[in-house]
C-alpha cells in the first residue's frame, strides 16, 4: 500500500492571544483545521476576526500562544508568503493603474505567477485591461483584487468581508469566482463575513468567535448534526447541552440519545445562538 503523506493543518491554533494594551482582541484560541477546507469566519464586530486574519498572513505577531499556517510560522519566508494570497476588506486595489497594471505588477512579484490564469479570468469577468481600477465598480474591483491574489497560485487564500459592500449579484458572482479558483487551485480559504448566507453557501468549515474567544469551530454538516432545535413547552430539554433558549425553543447540542421531538437547525440558527451565549456571558 502507498505512503500517503499527512498534510499539516491549513490553520492551527494553541492559546493564541493578541492584545493591544489593556485591550484583548483575541483570547486563548484554539482550533486546527485540515487543508481542503473553506472556512468561515464570523463572529460579531470586535470578536477578533480582523485580528486573527491579520496574524494569519504575518501582519501581526501574537501577545501569547501559538499560530501556524500550512505547518509554518505566518510568512516565515518568501517562499511561504506566496503560498498565501490575501483579499483585504474592500477588496483594495490602485485607482491609477489599469487592470493590466495590475497583472504586470503581480507577475513581477510573484515567480509562481499563472499569466494564463490572469487573463483568463479578467476575460470571464469582462474587464477591460485598459480600464483604470478608480472607474471600476465594486463588483469588479472585487474581481481583480480575487484574481491578483489567486493568480499567484496560492495554497491558501485569505478573505477579510470582501463582499460585505457589494450588491446582492455582484456577490453572488465573487463567491462564484472563488468557489470556482479554490477549486481550480486545489487551495484552502478563510472567508470573513458578517453575512451567513453567504458562509453557509461556500464554507464547509466555520470558525466563530464571540467575546474574543473561540465560541464554536468544526466541521459545518457535522456540527449540525449534533445540534437540534426543541420544544420547551414540556420544561427543559434533556439529552443535551442548550446554548440557547428562545420562547417556547431551544437550540441544544445533544448527547448520545437525542431528546424528544428534536429538529434540525440551520447554520444561522447554530451561529445566533452561538453568539447570543457568548453575549449574555460578557454582560453578565
């Protein structure tokens, strides 16, 4: 029988904490998730999400504990910076310099750069390579920035809320697009979004944090599967643990046998109760 070889995490996390004084944005996390994933990130404003990402490729060194991305310490050198490729929020790129700018200068500084690739999916996206990118719209300037960064050839591709300001079909063809590269690339993403639409169209990984910590990560269809929506009108639910009760239901992880009249949830409902745990914890 063949050796097959153990990839390293894309991500794996031990305590890690990043603090800005007095202030923590990111406390004790722990988590690992396996290459072939794409992860969503979501938590409320503050929860960190910005923060870890920033860590992720390099930009911030943690306070504490211990981060490494595809089995490496985060841009530990030129040759593990490109196999990371990063869409910051807003999807920013230079208003003065034309599309073809763009893939010229990409290609100058990235030797795995795939020209072919660039220009195939500027084509698809119907860019004009003359256009300046100040007189794109977001849709498009979303698109360039998603093709500079995968035209490297990445084996993980990193974005922080870069549809969070597009109209409904300009993001319904960027996650398009990035379903389409991830799978073309044999690569590993982390998408931040506030919106679990569009999480639960994509990701099949989630990371949420709450509180600045690390509320909830798994597997999408297996967390799941171990979580139900019950009834309460009985009294509360047995055969599990309730993260959330709400009027006459409760979302509840459940233990070995199921309890009575259990439902399935949606990934929104996993999430809010999630979140709406970790929001009662930090007020009280």
């Amino acid at each position: 029988m063949p050796h097959q070889e153990i990839l390293p995490p894309v991500l794996h996390a031990e305590g890690l904490t990043k603090k800005y004084g007095r202030r923590t944005a990111l406390d004790g996390a722990d988590f690992s998730v396996p290459q072939g994933s794409v992860v969503g990130l979501v938590g409320p404003n503050g929860a960190g999400k910005s923060t870890l990402l920033h860590m992720a490729c390099g930009l911030l060194e943690p306070t504490s504990g211990r981060l490494r991305v595809l089995g490496e310490r985060p841009a530990a050198n030129p040759a593990h910076l490109a196999r990371v490729g990063f869409v910051a929020q807003n999807a920013p790129v230079y208003g003065t310099f034309s599309v073809a700018e763009h893939l010229r200068m990409g290609a100058r500084m990235n030797p795995s750069w795939d020209a072919r690739l660039a220009e195939r999916r500027i084509t698809r996206a119907g860019l004009d390579p003359a256009q300046k990118a100040g007189g794109l719209s977001g849709g498009q300037r979303a698109q360039l920035a998603l093709t500079v960064a995968a035209a490297k050839r990445p084996d993980l591709l990193i974005f922080d809320e870069p549809a969070a300001a597009l109209d409904p079909l300009a993001r319904e063809g960027f996650l398009k697009s990035l379903t389409e590269f991830v799978a073309e690339l044999g690569a590993s993403a982390v998408l931040s979004s506030h919106l679990l639409g569009d999480v639960e169209q994509v990701c099949d990984h989630i990371i949420l944090l709450g509180d600045s910590r690390v509320q909830l990560t798994g597997n999408v269809r297996e967390l799941l599967a171990v979580h139900r929506r019950v009834p309460t009108r009985g009294g509360p639910p047995v055969g599990g643990e309730v993260i959330r009760a709400n009027g006459e239901h409760a979302i509840v992880r459940i233990g070995a046998v199921p309890p009575q009249h259990a439902a399935p949830v949606t990934l929104e409902e996993l999430v809010l109760a999630y979140m709406t745990r970790a929001a009662g914890e930090v007020q009280r």
